[in-house]
C-alpha cells in the first residue's frame, strides 16, 4: 500500500513536471491540485471518451497508447490522433461548451491516466493565475496540432502523409494495425500498402 502512494505521488510529480515546462506553479497551488486527480486504468479498446456521450475528464497519459478517431453516420472510422505517454488528452472542446463528445478516445493496448475532472480544473482559475494560463497554454498547444493535421490532410499527398507518420510516431508502426495507420492517413489499407511497397 504505501508502495502504490509512493508511486502515485512521483506519477503526480511527473505530470506537475509536464506543467512546470509550461508554467510556474506555486507551491501552495501545487498541494491543492495533488488532491484532485485520481489513477484510472484504462484496459485495451476500452474508451476514455465515446462518440455523443458527455466528457467530464483531462487526462494525462502515464503509459498506454490511445487513438482519437471520428465516426461516420455510416460507420466509417477516421484516426483525428495519437496519444502516447507523457501527452496530455481530452475532448477539449466538448469541455468547454459541456456538449458530448465529438469523437472518441480510445486506449489501444492497456493504458494508464491521471485524471482531473474538468469542473475541478475551472475552479482553479479562480484560485490563482498560473492555473489560467495553464489552460491557455493546454489549449493553444491542442490548436496548433489541430491546424497542422488539417494542412497535412488537405495540402499533402498521401506519400508524404505517410512520410510525416513515420518520423513523428515511428514507434508506433509495428504497435499498432496497419488499418489503424490507414485511418490516420485518411487513405485505405490497400492504398497504404502501395505506399510503403514503393517506399522500401
């Protein structure tokens, strides 16, 4: 047992390290924050967000891997991203307008979060201004990632799509489906498998 506090608590400290590179946090903000997250297991093709279900959570991904995807009305899944360890992850926008979710998040092999409910995050603002800027900050760095994947998809080929996969998640390439890759490059696995026979 104080194994597992012992543990949670440097697993806190390396998400307040992930907040240090944005913004200062006092020390007494600091305290307070540690109480309101929690663990949570997250076990493969289980969902953190779902597809027009209300969000109530941010994450912060300690191990695990997610995929953030769309849905058609006909059932067709699109890839919008990838979250793997230490990145932050929600359905941001959802939060904000407290509608349900757009899209889903779900974990594709056993993952680990902390959690903070959002409602609990809001009340920060008003404790001190670092928590403020901290969800500007949160919230600029998920709008750059936002324009960029929208440039990809609408300005480059699928080649070079692919090309772009592979140096920012090459990792990831033998850890998950190739379908999943297709998705995420908005081509078909057929297409995808083309693409890589000409690349090697």
């Amino acid at each position: 047992m104080i194994g597992e506090m012992k543990a949670q608590q440097e697993e806190i400290e390396l998400l307040l390290s992930a907040f240090d590179r944005l913004v200062e946090i006092p020390d007494e903000e600091r305290v307070v924050f540690r109480t309101l997250i929690e663990r949570k297991t997250i076990p493969a093709q289980s969902h953190f967000v779902l597809i027009g279900e209300p969000t109530a959570d941010i994450g912060f991904c300690l191990s695990g891997l997610f995929r953030l995807y769309y849905t058609t009305p006909d059932g067709i899944e699109y890839n919008k991203n990838f979250c793997g360890k230490n990145e932050f992850i929600a359905a941001y926008s959802s939060l904000l307008m407290k509608e349900p979710a757009y899209f889903s998040i779900q974990a594709l092999m056993d993952s680990e979060l902390l959690v903070v409910p959002f409602r609990n995050f809001e009340t920060l603002f008003d404790r001190h201004a670092c928590w403020e800027k901290l969800g500007r900050k949160i919230a600029e760095g998920m709008f750059i990632s936002k324009e960029r994947r929208e440039r990809e998809l609408l300005m480059l080929s699928a080649e070079e799509r692919y090309r772009l996969f592979l140096g920012r998640y090459q990792h990831l390439e033998n850890r998950i489906p190739q379908y999943q890759i297709a998705a995420y490059l908005g081509i078909t696995p057929v297409a995808l498998s083309r693409i890589r026979r000409r690349l090697t």
